[in-house]
C-alpha cells in the first residue's frame, strides 16, 4: 500500500502561498552568481592567491558549470511564415529545373532549394538532358551570395535607377554617329539572338561581336569550312573502343566537357573489354592522367604527330618531320586505323589546319564516335571581330558599346588597349554581376541578375534546347540585358513573355509549362554530313610547321577556376587542382629536367608546406613578374603551362586576389607562345594538399592490373587478399573479426562504391559535398598547415616508374638495409612520364571502427545502418579519434570558421550564410568532424518512402558525392536490399577495401584499377 506521508525540510514548505518555495523551487542559485567578479575582471583573477583547489570548493560544481555554458555554440530562432506560401513545405526541399549558361559551361541542372534559397545544384539525370555538372557548376550556387556583388546600377561611379540608364542610352543610341557594339559572350541564346537581330534591325550600324575568354577560334573556323556553319563538332566517346587525343584535354574544358559520362563507360572493362586511349600532350592533363598510354610531345611536335596518323589513316604520303616519339605514335595511329569505325581522334590544338585534318581522320574511320551532323554551339567567339573592335575603339569610330557578360579589360591579352579604347567611346555600358576590372571604367555599371535569378533558353547542340528559370527572387536591383534591349527597342513586354512567346518553334512538341519543369526538350539529330575541304592542303601546311628552338609555354584553364569568372567563390580558390594538389594559386608547371637546367627548385618545410621558386616570364612585350613554379611529373620537356583564371583584383576580396594574370601572355589568342624564363628571387609559399608524390609500392591502398592479366589470370593475383595469423594459420584479414559483430542483414546497411577505373579526378564530388555538408573554407595559410577541412578528398598518385607494376617489382626487389633505404629513396621521385591514379578518400565508416573505441565521451559512434556518427554536442576535441584513424579523414576546427573576420569568407556575412544547408549543423570551434555519409540525405529517403507507406526503391538512396559523380564511379546504396547496385557491385570480383589487413571492415570499397595498356 503507497504511503501517504509528507516530507518537508522547511516549516515554510507547509505555507502553499509562500512565494519563497517558489522561488527556491525553480532556481538553482537563490541569487545570480556574480561569475563575472572573479572571471571576467582580468586584473581580479590574476591577483588572485586563491589555489585551484579552494576556487572549486568555494565556488562548486555549479557555478563552473554556469561559466562554461558560455562556451556552447549560440542559440538559433526560427521565424515563422505570417503568410505561408503554398508551394513550400518548411524542412521539405523544392527542386527546380534550369540551366548553366555563364559563357565557358553550359549544362542542364536542378537546382535544391530550402524556404525559398537555393542552397545546393544536382545534375538533371532525366534522359537526354545535357548533364554533367562539374566543381565550377556545383560551386557557382555560392556565387549568388557573393556579398560584393554590383547591388544596382551606376552611372560614372554614382549609384542611379534603371530608368536614368535607360534613358541615358537610348539618347546615345538617337544620337551616334559611328558604331554601335554589342560585345557579350557565348549565350547560344535563340529568343537573345532574335532579339539582337531586332535591335540591328532598328540601329543599322549596330553589330553584334561575341567574345569567349578563353576561345575555341581554329575549330569553329575549321567546322565552317568543312560543315560551311559556325559551331563545333560533337563526340560520344561511349561508342569508341579506341580514343586518341593530340592536345585535347576531354576531361577538363576541351570544347565545354561534358564528356566523360560517356567516355567513363567504355572504361570499366566488361565481358573481358575495355576502351583504349592514348593522350599526346605537353602539360599533365585530366585526361593525360586517366590515359593508358600518355606520349609527352611538344605543341609543334603534336602538330607533326597528327600529320603522321592523317598519312596512316587515310592512306596520303605528305612529307612530314621525326618527331620524338615516332615509335609510338606510329603504333598509336595503327590502332585507331585497326579500329575502324570504333574509333575517334579528337583534338586541342589551336590550329585550323590541325582541326580540319580531325575532320578528315574521322570520316576516314567512318567514327561512329563523330557525330558532326548535329554540332554544339557552346562557343562563339570570334577573334577577328574582337580584334578589330580594339582598333575601331581606339580609332575613335566606336560610338556606343554595351556589354555584357564579358570583362575584356582583364581576359584580352591587350586588356590595356581596350581600357584606353574605352576613354573615346562616347558611351560605354557593362551588365555585370560585379564591377569588374572592365564594369569600374564603362560609363554604366548595369547590375545583371545571377542565373539562377534570371529567365532564358539556350541551344547547346542542335536539336536540344534548353530553359533557365529563375529559383529565388532578384536579391538586389538587377536588371537581365535582354530586358534592356526591350526596352530599347521601346517593347513594353518582359522578357519572360518575349521568351515565351519566342520558344513555341523550338520546343519539339512539349509545352510551355512542360519544358520548364523539365528544363529542356531534345531530338536526336542524325544523318551523314560529309565534310568539303582541302585536307590535302592542310596536311601540308601543319607538316611544314619548325620544331620549337624556344620554350613553348602551354596555355590552360584549371579544373577548378576555369576562366576566372568565379573568381570571388571560396570553394573553387579552396578547391585542390586534382593534379598538382595546390589550391589558392595558379603557377608555372615545369618538368623536372627543364628545372633543374634553369636552377628551379621545390622543397617541403618543416610544417609540411611546400615551397618553390619565383621566375619572370616574358612572351613578346608581355612580361609577368613573379610567378611561381611547380615542378610537374609528365609535363614535356621543353615546354612549360600555365592556367588562366587567376591575378583578379577588382570586386574581389582580399583573401582571393591570389596568383597571376596569364590573359596578358594569350597572345593573338593563341594558346601556345614562346616564352622566355628567368628565375627570380625569393621563394613561393604553395599550399599544396598532398605530400605523397608516389605509391611506393603500396598495393593495399591503390590495386591496379592490366586487362590481359584481368583476362588471363586468376583473381587472386590480380587481386591479392591480405592475410594475416589466426592459431597459428594464415588466413585471409577479412576472415577474422577483432570484437564481435552485431546482426547487420535487419534493416538498411550502407555502402558505398567506388571504381578507380571510371573516376577521371574532375572534383565535381568535392565540391557537392561542401555544398551539402556547410564544409567551412579555412584560407590558404592554413590549408598550408594541413588544416584543410574537406570532408572527402581526391588523393593523387604517381608511379616512380613508367608503371605502377615495374614499382612493385622494383620493391620486392630490395634487398638488404642500405639496398632497401637507396630503393625507397628513389621511388620518392616520380617518373617523367608517370602513370597516374586517382582515389577519392572520405571517412570509411568501419564497423570495427578504431576511432570509436578512444573516445572518452563517446561523440563516434556506430549506427545500425553502418554509418560512424559524430555527435557534435559531446565532442571536447582530444582528437584521439584522429590519431586512432588509419585512413586520416577526421579534421578538427582549430577555429569558429563562421562569422570570424579571420576566415572572411562565405560564412562571415548574412548573405553567404544564406548557402548554408539547414539540415545540417554548422560545426563550432575545438569539435572533430568529418563525412557522414550525408545521414541527412538518407533520414529524408527513408522518411518519404514512410510518408508514402511504401518501401525505398532500390535506387533511391543518394550521398552528395553519388549524386554528383557523372561519371558513375561513385555508386550508394543499401547492401541489404539484393537489387540495389551497390549490392551487385560488393559481389564483383574486383572489389577491395583499404587497409584490409587491419581488419576495420569499411563500408567504402573500392574497385581494382585495370590499364589497357
């Protein structure tokens, strides 16, 4: 029976009105503690004598408790809607369908977007859609909250209103006399082009010249020639089981990109087969790398090189020079001719003869990996009319310019020219997202709306069309340029209407709202087209071309800066180039013959940074000071490279005005000059993110093999399980468990694969993840620390042979201690022309996970479902997890990165934070943190399948890194669930895991590399 009774330890408890139990009741301290008397005066507490000891017994568990609740993260309050909109469910993501079309990348994508801001760009995988979106695309959502972006409009430098530019230049377009210039870059706009053609209806002087920054000028001429239109040829690298490439780099920027989606395809060997490709080039490219068999070549020695294949090819005798390497390419020509119709040259030179010889290869083999019949028109630009526009300018004949899209003043090579150009055209007018080195000395400084702002349409390639589509509404007073040519033109519609109304013939049958939720329509464009021209002539010409007696200088955009437009965004400057592993700066890459000839040096410092020597180049009157030079494994010798984007300082913050301006040396916009090189003094501080320059024979991290002993011999060669002793037996690692296991076949159990043989190292992965996972941006002097916090990382490796295998033999073949120490010594230095690999690395998610075990607070932890949990809130930073980790993904907030003017970057401003996932916590300092496996991304599956009463599907299951991989290396999915992928993958033969021998027992597994060499 319950007792009754009533306890009390007052006599004032038994009064029920008695404000004083009350109080007492629900305050833990009778008055508040006067913690700062003692704290938070510095003069009181350092002339204090009290010990330690005595300060705890005074003041009590309590008191030091209430202290350091001021060290916790800050309390965040939600602001409900007054009036709901009805589309938008708070927690629940929207998606919508657009596209990229910024000048340099075009691409379908749909944007994520969370109470109205768009927060994270995917690729739109629906069929036939144009996708493929790489770091700069996934990173360009940031650059929508740039916080120095042109907030509206000025004339001469004073903030104004658009009807004052309006009117403004509509009395200079009454008024002029001479020329009146649309300068923009590519749009590949139908509705825009009709629009032009409108205002040049209206204004008979007025043309229209299209300047790319980085030009694509020998192949649009070459492609006019042949095909007798304006464009570029097409390719599907898919259907080649033989691809050579001179000087094209397919999978970076080469004619746009886009294409190792389907190149990736015919790269991971099936039914015993796999695609062959050979790469000539001069600088180490991405699609150098991922080659199984790369021919270093000068640019003139290419041009030669290619006239050799059009003699084996096509059967023609032109005389034509030795090259370096004739062995090879002769053997590289008779294969692609063996091939037939499975095969496909394509080509980067800036050459029209070289391009019109791609042509005649081509149509040679009847490739059915060339498809010229339905062309792209992702670049336009014409450098003859921008040259003659310089001139026009300076000569006085340039009544009006209106620009847009473009910032000639920093991307031509006479930048200068045109600036003092600029002061004798009577009225010059700049659309830009930021007052640019161009925007700071036009008359009007028009503030153009981000993308994802803003209505248009672009045509990619023929037969596809495509829609963008504003995501959130205008953030400032912005204007689009098609809404100032309405005007004036005196149209008082807007250009969503115009836009509309202009799409009806290009849709291919869907309709208006149809086309916007998709975000394109597409046919297929077939037919032969047959090219007219005189390859002959070209031939001779290209073999006519002098061997090199100077220094080529190599010419290049960077996967992760592109053309420089971007150059304001945090996460591309962060961004390692997958390569050379260094972000914050652009460089001279130099082989290591070359450097040591010419007294160039890299070195590492005690803290693990690299440094690296200046030099002064100079291409004609064109001198750039100081830049710095990397040593880079594979670059030709006698040739050096250097990336464009870099050396900005208008509308850029401090912190990213880094590197050197190498439009100055693009001379005559030819991406190949003579360079003259002095070293200079002083020594470069890079901020390199990977020390390790070869694999050293470590066959436990990366398995490759070559696909005749793919073929040809058992698995357990090819792909060699580590062993290890259980009682005295060797027996295979994964065999034995180090604890007990719990039941993982209830429920889901993820996994995700990776195929070292279709990830071509783009990047794209890295950056989705920043986006998904409030990655902060930490700065060049602290990347130079090894405090990098990217979540997931692209290591780069090199054989210090020609082959990874001759690096294994040379290891196995140490004997002996000095024997071993000189062996290991030399497998330091890579190869001059080394076989690369790359290998995405984020948290393996062990289910023997030794981190969990060393923490004191229990933060990591293990899920059901095999994800390692971090639990922010226990962290206390001992970082013994970190040091416990064999695969060295944890990373430690040295620092609060958000809202610190330390790390000015994104997360230091209202408007960038703006990026920031809600579903996520943004981390605070002294915390360990690290990938989730995107446990937001899979609780959301799970919870709409729940919400629709139904099972996931056995593809629904997504990681930002997955989802962004358009390669399709990079597959997530539920292990348990037999139909998924991931499942049929973990079954394949060539399926490892990293440091399998220490038996954590991974949820990342990775596939065996296999070369077709």
């Amino acid at each position: 029976m319950a007792s009754n009774k009533k306890y009390w330890k007052s006599v004032e408890e038994l009064n029920e009105n008695s404000s004083i139990v009350e109080t007492l009741r629900n305050n833990e301290f009778v008055e508040e503690i006067p913690t700062e008397d003692f704290l938070g005066d510095k003069n009181t507490l350092s002339s204090s004598s009290t010990s330690r000891r005595d300060f705890l017994k005074y003041v009590g568990f309590s008191t030091a408790a209430a202290s350091l609740a001021a060290c916790e993260g800050p309390v965040k309050k939600s602001i409900p809607y007054v009036f709901q909109p009805e589309e938008i469910i708070p927690g629940i993501a929207d998606y919508y369908a657009t596209t990229v079309a910024d000048g340099f990348d075009f691409v379908n994508v749909l944007i994520k977007t969370r109470e109205g801001r768009p927060i994270k760009v995917e690729n739109n995988f629906m069929e036939n859609a144009l996708t493929g979106a790489n770091a700069r695309v996934h990173a360009s959502v940031l650059s929508l909250y740039d916080s120095l972006r042109l907030k509206q409009p000025k004339i001469e430098d004073k903030e104004a209103s658009w009807s004052e530019v309006d009117q403004k230049i509509k009395a200079s377009l009454a008024s002029a006399t001479g020329q009146i210039v649309l300068l923009t870059n590519t749009m590949a706009s139908p509705s825009t082009d009709k629009l032009i053609a409108e205002f040049k209806a209206a204004y008979p002087t007025a043309k229209h010249i299209v300047h790319d920054a980085v030009g694509s000028d020998a192949a649009l001429d070459a492609y006019q020639q042949a095909y007798g239109e304006r464009a570029l040829a097409d390719y599907n690298f898919g259907k080649a089981d033989v691809i050579v490439s001179v000087g094209a780099d397919f999978l970076g920027d080469w004619q746009g990109g886009g294409y190792d989606s389907e190149y990736a395809k015919g790269r991971v060997p099936k039914n015993g087969k796999m695609s062959k490709h050979i790469q000539i080039e001069a600088n180490m490219s991405l699609a150098g790398a991922n080659a199984d068999k790369r021919i270093p070549l000068t640019v003139a020695e290419q041009k030669l090189a290619l006239v050799k294949i059009y003699n084996i090819v096509t059967g023609n005798a032109v005389s034509v020079a030795n090259t370096a390497a004739d062995a090879e390419v002769t053997k590289a020509a008779q294969q692609l001719k063996a091939a037939g119709s499975a095969g496909v040259l394509v080509s980067g030179l800036d050459d029209v003869n070289a391009q019109l010889l791609v042509f005649a290869i081509n149509q040679a083999l009847n490739s059915a990996a060339f498809n010229p019949a339905q062309p792209k028109y992702i670049r336009g630009g014409n450098n003859k009319e921008v040259a003659q526009l310089v001139q026009d300018m300076n000569a006085g004949a340039v009544h009006t310019l209106i620009m847009s899209g473009v910032n000639p003043v920093y991307s031509l090579f006479n930048g200068a020219a045109f600036a003092e150009g600029l002061k004798k055209v009577k009225l010059s007018a700049s659309f830009t997202l930021r007052e640019d080195e161009t925007a700071s000395l036009t008359t009007i400084a028009a503030a153009a709306p981000h993308y994802l702002e803003s209505w248009g349409d672009v045509q990619m390639r023929k037969g596809h069309y495509s829609i963008t589509q504003p995501t959130i509404r205008p953030l400032f007073n912005t204007k689009q340029f098609q809404e100032g040519l309405l005007s004036w033109l005196g149209k008082t519609e807007s250009y969503y209407d115009y836009l509309k109304a202009s799409s009806a013939s290009l849709t291919n049958g869907k309709t208006w709202n149809q086309i916007v939720h998709d975000g394109f329509s597409a046919t297929e464009v077939t037919g032969s087209v047959s090219a007219s021209a005189d390859f002959g002539g070209a031939a001779s010409a290209l073999a006519a071309t002098k061997k090199t007696a100077g220094v080529e200088l190599v010419l290049y955009s960077k996967t992760g800066m592109g053309d420089g437009q971007q150059a304001n965004n945090p996460w591309l400057q962060e961004f390692p180039d997958p390569i050379t592993r260094v972000s914050w700066d652009n460089y001279l890459t130099v082989s290591k013959a070359d450097a040591e000839a010419w007294g160039i040096e890299n070195y590492n410092v005690a803290n693990g940074g690299l440094n690296g020597s200046y030099v002064t180049l100079k291409v004609g009157d064109a001198v750039l000071e100081n830049v710095p030079a990397f040593i880079q494994p594979g670059q030709a010798k006698g040739t050096v490279g250097l990336a464009f984007g870099y050396g900005r300082k208008s509308a850029l913050k401090e912190e990213m005005q880094v590197g050197v301006n190498a439009y100055k040396l693009y001379k005559d916009f030819n991406n190949t000059q003579i360079v003259s090189i002095e070293k200079a003094t002083g020594d470069h501080e890079f901020a390199c993110v990977q020390l390790q320059r070869t694999l050293m024979g470590r066959g436990d991290i990366v398995k490759d093999t070559t696909l005749e002993i793919f073929n040809t011999k058992d698995v357990k060669e090819w792909n060699v399980k580590p062993h290890v002793s259980l009682d005295h037996q060797s027996v295979e690692a994964s065999t034995v468990d180090i604890w007990e296991s719990f039941d993982r076949s209830v429920g889901h159990h993820f996994n995700l694969s990776i195929d070292l043989n279709s990830c071509t190292g783009c990047g794209a992965c890295v950056i989705a993840c920043h986006a998904e996972n409030n990655v902060p941006v930490v700065g060049k002097s602290e990347v130079r620390r090894s405090r990098d916090m990217h979540w997931l990382r692209i290591d780069r490796y090199y054989s210090s042979e020609d082959t990874f295998a001759q690096d294994v033999d040379t290891k196995n073949s140490a004997h002996g201690l000095m024997n071993s120490i000189e062996t290991f010594g030399g497998l330091e230095h890579p190869a001059d022309n080394p076989q690369v690999v790359f290998q995405p690395v984020m948290c393996q998610h062990c289910n023997h996970a030794p981190c969990e075990t060393v923490c004191p607070v229990a933060a990591t932890s293990h899920g059901r479902q095999g994800q390692n949990h971090m639990a922010y809130n226990r962290c206390v930073g001992t970082r013994y997890c970190a040091n416990n980790c064999p695969y060295k993904v944890r990373r430690f907030n040295w620092f609060l990165y958000n809202q610190n003017n330390a790390f000015d970057y994104h997360m230091n401003d209202d408007l960038g934070r703006m990026v920031l996932n809600p579903d996520v916590n943004v981390r605070s300092r002294g915390v360990m943190e690290k990938c989730s496996m995107c446990i937001q991304m899979t609780q959301a599956t799970i919870l709409k399948a729940k919400r629709e009463g139904r099972a996931v599907e056995a593809g629904e299951f997504e990681v930002a890194c997955s989802a962004a991989c358009t390669s399709g290396s990079m597959k997530f999915g539920d292990l348990n669930n037999k139909e998924s992928e991931v499942a049929q993958l973990y079954e394949d033969e060539r399926r490892y895991h990293l440091l399998e021998h220490i038996g954590t027992k991974p949820n990342v597994f990775y596939h065996v590399k296999v070369r077709n060499v």
